[in-house]
C-alpha cells in the first residue's frame, strides 16, 4: 500500500472511522469530543495506510485490553499481557481499620461516583447515623455536586484533592476501597494500592478490574451501576469482618505474587526477545 490514501482506500476509512463514532459521542479522550474525533481521524488513516505492520509485538496492560486490540485487527501472535508491577510501600502490621469506606479517582460519572453517592444515600435512608462513613478523594468535573450531596449526607466526606501521604493514610484506615467503574478500565491501578495495605477491593465488573479483583476472594464484583448489589456487599462487609480480614490478607497476597517487580522484568525481557527473533 502506498503512503497516500487512494479512492479504493475509502470505504475502509470510512468503515474503521465509524467504529470510534460512539467514543466521539462520549469525548472518551480528555472529555472532548474534539480531540476524541481527531484522534479518531489518526487512527483510522494509520490502520488504512498500513503503519502499525511495522509494529512486532504489542503489550497490553490485561487480558481484557489484549482482547480489544485483537478485535481492532492486531494479530494474536504479537500480543502480549503484562500487567503493572508494584512495590508494597506498606507493612502489614501497619494496617488499621478505623470504619469508613474509601473512593479514590476523578470526580466523573464514569468513574461511577453518582452511583456511590446514591447508595450512601440509601444507607443514611435506612441506617441513620449509625452508617458506615464513605470518604472520596479526587477532582473533576462533579466536584461541586458531590460536595451539594456531602452537605445533605452525613455519612459522606469529600476530600478533594490530597497529598500521596494523605491517600495513604486513607488506605491504611479504610474498611474497605470501592471501584464502582462505569467505564471498561483498563487495568485498575487503584486495586493495587488497596491490596498493599491489605484491603479487599468492592469493584464493577468493568474491564480489566475483574481480573484483579477476585469475586469472593480478594472482594466483591457487582455489574455498573448495580447500587443495590454494591450497597447489599458492603452490608456483607459490615456484619462479616472476618470475611474482610480475609480478603484483605488475600489482595496482598495477590499482589505480592502477580506485581513482583523481578518477574515482570523478566517477563518483559522474554517479550523483547521475541521481539528481536521475530526482526532476525
């Protein structure tokens, strides 16, 4: 193929162009529908002209982002998952359990916050007083409608923007984090730093977050936006903290054996070395 576009490449422009219309629709990309159409515009010329066969190997953060790779058209073979490495910054003995619930991400509906607020709102409903406290840090666009609802809710604290060791801080006193993504992450880093002070993790069945939160194991699973699942979960927290203490023994185990920083590199040295084969 050339490196012009010609009139017989048009229909494949426009085909490929059509699968990012409803991210278009979304501004999936910095929350612009502009620069989600433009970035959509490059993409498609690139796949029609040919630049990514040049590519050897491709690397996915999850299985589930390696799956959407091959349904746009990259070649199984040279796909690899290799998911994010960690380094624990926490000791177990450190870990405290001081009640509340802990929301760590931006202040988007896609981040499910609304739905979070929503079954805070139920739990003051139902509970009074008495409820479980949820603290939300982060910033964005919701800012002030979370901090309306905080005013009218008790049981809600909103924080905003923290410091790292603030956040911190937070985790180490948590009961528990929740990810009620509506949205298909990629990975969710967020699960990590919760398995490093040995928190189980309440999480959507979104993307890549399924793969590390282990449904009954290391947390609960519930689908998006599904508040009476995720409000019945934490009652189950609530009333069971010897199943908490467990799942948050099993997120740090998790994480200690599937981030270990040496595996990943070596894991990573294979995929170059492939990489290098495949070029001979």
């Amino acid at each position: 193929m050339s490196g012009y576009l010609t009139p017989s490449d048009l229909p494949l422009l426009s085909n490929r162009t059509k699968i990012y219309l409803r991210e278009i629709g979304r501004g999936s990309w910095q929350d612009s529908r502009i620069k989600t159409g433009w970035f959509a515009v490059v993409l498609a010329i690139a796949q029609t002209l040919g630049w990514f066969d040049s590519i050897t190997v491709w690397i996915a953060v999850s299985d589930f982002m390696r799956d959407q790779f091959v349904r746009s058209g990259v070649k199984a073979d040279r796909l690899f998952t290799l998911r994010h490495w960690w380094k624990p910054v926490a000791e177990l003995n450190t870990a405290t359990d001081n009640g509340y619930y802990l929301f760590i991400g931006r202040s988007i509906e896609l981040k499910g916050v609304l739905v979070l607020l929503d079954v805070w709102d139920r739990i003051l409903q139902e509970q009074g007083k008495a409820g479980p406290k949820l603290v939300i840090v982060g910033e964005g666009p919701l800012d002030e409608i979370i901090k309306a609802r905080a005013a009218q809710n008790t049981l809600v604290d909103f924080r905003g923007s923290v410091s790292i060791e603030t956040k911190r801080e937070l985790l180490r006193g948590t009961r528990a984090l929740i990810a009620p993504s509506l949205c298909l992450e990629s990975l969710g880093l967020v699960a990590y730093e919760a398995y490093d002070f040995a928190k189980p993790v309440l999480a959507a069945c979104a993307g890549g977050l399924a793969e590390i939160v282990l449904h009954e194991e290391t947390g609960f699973l519930h689908e998006p936006g599904d508040a009476i699942a995720l409000q019945e979960q934490i009652i189950t927290l609530e009333n069971e903290p010897e199943t908490r203490a467990r799942f948050g023994r099993n997120g740090r185990g998790w994480l200690l054996q599937n981030a270990d920083e040496q595996k990943w590199r070596e894991k990573f040295r294979e995929i170059v070395d492939f990489a290098i084969a495949a070029k001979l």
